[in-house]
C-alpha cells in the first residue's frame, strides 16, 4: 500500500501545483493538470456495456484466464479488450467518442487530401513541418513521420474514409496489444505469469485514451515488435518472426520518432533470449524495408526530426516549464497504468532487489536460465526504463497520457506479482470508469 498511496500523492500533487500555475503562468496549455482535459461528470450509451465488462472481468477474469486454452485465452483477451475499449469510448457518444477524435485540427484526417500524389507528398513532407512554412501540417502530422498520417490515407484509399473508419481501425488494431504483451511474457517468461497478468492487460485504464487515439494503433504495432522479437530468441521460426519484428520495428520508428526508444525493450528481450543471435541477421534484414521505401521515396528521416524539434519549441512544447512536466508526466503514466500496475512494480523492484542479492553472492544463473519472476521482471524494467528516457528527454511535455501509451502497456504485466488479484482488478475498472464519466478527455 505504500507505494500506491505514494503514486496517489504524487497525482494529488501533479493537481494541486499544476493548477497553482495554470492559473498564475497559464504556461501548462491542460485543461485538468495534469490531464488534457476537462472536468464534466456525463454518462453516456457506453456505461452500461462498461460497467459490465468490467464487472465481468473481475468477477470471472482470473479464472478464465487460468483455464482457456493458450489459443482461445489470446482470442478472448483481444475481444473483450476490444470490448472495453469501446465502451469507454462510447461513454462520451458514437460522433465525441469515435468518429470525431480522428477529425479535429490538430489530427491526421484533416490532410488526407493532400496525399493525392503520394510519393510527391512525401517528398515534400519536410517542407511543411515549421509554423512558418508555407501550409504547415497539423501539430500531429508534424509531430511525426509519415507513416502515420499514411495509414488514414491509404485507409480512405481502400474505401474506409473518415473517423468512423479511422477510430474502428485504432481500436481494433490497439486492443490487440494486450495479446502482443501476453505473447512476449509467454515467450521470455513463462505462460503461468503470462495467464497471471492477462485480466490486468484487458483492463487497464490505458483504454479511455487506447479509443480513439491512433496513439492506440502506434502501441500495437510497437507492441507486436517485441512480440515477434521474442518468439525469435527463444526459438519460435526465428527466421520468420525475426524478420516480422524487423519489419514492424522499421514501421514503429515510422509511426512515431519517439518510439525509437523501443530499442531499449527490444535490447532486453534479446539479453533474455536462449537464441540471441540466430533471428538477428533476419530482424536486421527486415528493419531496413520500411526505412528505405521512405527513403528511396525522398523522405528524409533525420532532417524531419531536426525541424519537428524546432516546430516543438515554436508551440506549446516552448512554453510548457520542464520543471513541471519532467515529474508531473509521471503522474499521468499512474493514471493509465492504474493502481495496481503501481503494486505490481514495487514488487517487480523487489524481486529485482533479492536478484541483485544473490548475484552478489554468486548464485544467480546465467541469462538463459533466469527464474521466470526475474525475466518478467526485467522486462517489464526495460520498458519503465524507456519511459523515463523519454521523460528527461523533454519532447514529452503533457499529454503523454496518449503519447506514451506504447511504453505503459507493458506495466500491467507486472501484476502478475500480485496476490488477491479481484480486489486489485476493481481498483483498476473503478478508476477507468471515475476518468471517463467525469473527465471529457481531449484524445
């Protein structure tokens, strides 16, 4: 419990001061620090479905999750993720919650007639990244590489134009990272704590801003990165999964610079594997497709990031203190990862700690055969780790309750360490519910 009333402190905290300098400075650009959005107690067509697949979900969860099959266990978590996903989202309406998420002015589908000539506008992507240039994109066109705003292009191509199409795509292609997460923990540690941490992974708070932000989308495919990659190292087709992981991966650092970072993760899933280097040269092979179809198309990767920097310190991310966010973005991750992820990693800490202890005493085995507690452990530590790099980055000032999305999905599976599982599953759908119905959420 100490460590969940010390993340409660630091929300209450993250509250109190940011609204102390909203109201002096006005520097903050949040509605509710250190949230972006707005106090508004509402219900809506959605509640009823949430409040039952949350009430499912505990009641049920860790009994289902212990006794389905491995197959239909990753089908069910995927459909009933799916499930919650969506209604949360629909607590805000079909047109608030969905459809207009994707439209606003900040967003991709407001460019998705500028990509008539494709490989000219990718060409000429860079010349429109600074508030300067001649019609600049969007903030989030801007903000990240093309494969992003090319994803709604390409879906408005094939006949799935507008932000029904789009919100249906991020939640059902982001409710499928919880299975990508279940799939890695199985592979690296074992399926008894990957069944242990699924009922956490459907239900995270992380899925009032999973639907409908594309942020969601970036999370699946970064998450089924890691995915493919441990099912390389340990073994798994490695040539085929290898080179799927590469793939992805080239497609993540695509979707997001700041994904990148992903790296770290993928570095430690391959320090865990039994069969490090086999799957390596066909990860390596796939990493450079999507890489060089951009560049071959002329799109300059490192010369986009310099000038998405200079487009950050012209707007909000200029003004937002540094000082505030670097500690006050934590504070959003305990609002996505929900209470019982704080749980899960103390302990995760711990189990880390008492390694630590025996390594000093020489009696730790060596990679291959660590105990499975320690591999989730320090898999769930890679990920946290990432996260923090790119806090004290400081491209990541506010918002990061969608922008980091990617990196806190694997936090829940740190509650596999977590004994009377019920009551700490309530924990988490009683704060997902408490965000949705009184917060109106800006993604």
């Amino acid at each position: 419990m100490y460590a969940t009333t010390a993340a409660a402190l630091l929300v209450a905290t993250a509250a109190l001061v940011g609204a102390a300098i909203e109201r002096e400075h006005g520097t903050l650009h949040v509605g509710l620090p250190p949230l972006l959005a707005d106090w508004n107690p509402h219900l809506g067509p959605g509640t009823p479905a949430a409040l039952a697949v949350a009430v499912l979900v505990v009641t049920y969860g860790p009994r289902v999750a212990d006794r389905l099959p491995w197959r239909a266990l990753l089908g069910a978590a995927w459909a009933t993720a799916m499930a919650w996903t969506w209604s949360l989202a629909l607590i805000d309406g079909w047109q608030r919650g969905v459809a207009a998420r994707l439209t606003t002015r900040h967003e991709y589908l407001r460019v998705v007639d500028r990509f008539q000539d494709i490989p000219a506008t990718l060409r000429d992507f860079t010349h429109h990244i600074l508030l300067q240039s001649p019609d600049h994109w969007p903030a989030h066109v801007a903000g990240h590489p093309p494969a992003a705003p090319l994803t709604f292009v390409l879906l408005d191509r094939a006949g799935l134009g507008g932000g029904g199409w789009a919100g249906t795509w991020c939640i059902t292609v982001g409710a499928s990272a919880c299975v990508a997460v279940l799939v890695a923990v199985r592979a690296l540690a074992d399926e008894a704590l990957a069944r242990r941490a699924a009922p956490f992974l459907v239900l995270a708070p992380a899925a009032v801003w999973m639907g409908t932000s594309a942020d969601g989308y970036f999370t699946a495919v970064a998450a089924w990165t890691i995915a493919f990659l441990a099912l390389a190292v340990t073994g798994h087709r490695p040539r085929l999964t290898g080179f799927a992981s590469g793939l992805l991966f080239g497609l993540t650092c695509y979707l997001s610079y700041g994904l990148t970072l992903f790296a770290v993760v993928a570095g430690a899933v391959i320090l865990l594997g039994r069969k490090r280097a086999r799957p390596l040269p066909y990860a390596l092979a796939g990493a450079v497709v999507v890489p060089l179809a951009f560049t071959f198309t002329g799109f300059n990767w490192w010369e986009a990031y310099r000038l998405l920097v200079d487009r950050y310190y012209q707007g909000a991310g200029g003004v937002r203190p540094y000082g505030y966010w670097v500690w006050a973005n934590l504070a959003c991750t305990v609002l996505i990862v929900g209470p019982a992820t704080v749980a899960g990693l103390r302990r995760t800490g711990a189990t880390l700690l008492r390694s630590a202890t025996r390594l000093r005493a020489r009696s730790l085995p060596n990679s291959p055969d660590l105990p499975p507690h320690l591999r989730l452990a320090l898999l769930t530590t890679a990920a946290l780790a990432a996260l923090l790099v790119a806090d004290l980055s400081g491209m990541s000032k506010a918002e990061t309750e969608r922008i980091w999305l990617p990196f806190a999905m694997w936090l829940p599976a740190a509650c596999a360490f977590l004994t009377h599982p019920r009551a700490w599953l309530t924990a988490q759908a009683v704060l997902a519910l408490l965000l949705n119905h009184l917060l109106m959420t800006g993604w």
